[in-house]
C-alpha cells in the first residue's frame, strides 16, 4: 500500500517535469539577419539545419570564440535596447537556417571552444537580456562556417 501512495504522489510531479519543458507559446528565439535570409536558435534539435557543441577543451575544439570586452574588438556584437525598428528583422521564412546547440559532440558538427582569452577564430560582444554568449557564438560559427552566402553577406 505504502508504495502505491508513493507511485501515486510521484506521477503528478514527473507530468508537472514534463510539462514544464514544452514551450506552450514560444517567445522569440535568438537570432540574426543577414540580407534576405536568417539564422535563428532552433528550438528543438530536431528542427536544426546545423548541430554545434561546445567544449572546455581548446585542443578537441574545431573553432574558437573569444568573448571581446568591448563591441569594438569584435567580429560580431549583440546588444540589446538599440532601436525598435528591427523587431521584425528576423521574421522565420523557408530561407531561415536553424542551428541546435547540443550537449552530445559529433564528429561532423562544428565544436566550440569559448573563452575570454586566448587565439580565436571570431570574436564576439554580447551584452544582451536575450542572447548569451553560447548563442551568439553558435549563431556566428554556423553563419561563417556552414553556409558561405550567409558568411559573404557578414564580411
């Protein structure tokens, strides 16, 4: 009896667990304009165009992102409250690109080593209520790695 009550008290909280994950109306997914097309943090890794991981590791790394101190120092900034005017820049189309940060390393996927120091690939700026410095660097290595008219259109 004893583990029926058990059973019984437990089943509301994993529902309540698995509940909690699904997103019942998605809110905006970080994401960058570039020319007619857009990449965007995919919200469910089986909607991803593009796998990246990242590591703790320089030397299993395949690109390196260093986080800037400042915009200026960076190939690529994120900063928020700028205008409102671009609040629609990033509007999902059949062009958008969808890139999933996974936990997993893949040997075909990009992996990223992100630091504050050190040799970098890119270098990025993120000061955003939005973006973290994770998804920025995903965003810039799937842009500059994966898809070279998208990587044209950032130079």
């Amino acid at each position: 009896m004893l583990r029926f009550k058990v059973l019984v008290s437990v089943v509301p909280l994993m529902v309540a667990a698995i509940l909690a994950r699904i997103e019942l109306v998605p809110g905006p997914r970080p994401c960058i304009p570039v020319g007619d097309e857009s990449l965007e943090i995919a919200s469910a890794p089986w909607h991803a165009d593009l796998h990246v991981s990242f590591t703790d590791d320089p030397a299993a790394a395949t690109v390196r992102v260093q986080v800037a101190d400042s915009a200026e120092a960076a190939d690529f900034a994120v900063v928020d409250d700028v205008d409102g005017s671009e609040a629609d820049a990033c509007a999902v189309t059949s062009a958008t690109q969808f890139i999933a940060i996974s936990s997993k390393i893949s040997g075909s996927a990009p992996i990223i080593y992100l630091s504050h120091d050190g040799p970098a690939d890119y270098r990025i700026f993120v000061k955003s209520k939005t973006f973290t410095a994770r998804e920025a660097a995903a965003l810039i290595v799937g842009a500059r790695g994966e898809h070279p008219r998208l990587a044209a259109a950032l130079l």
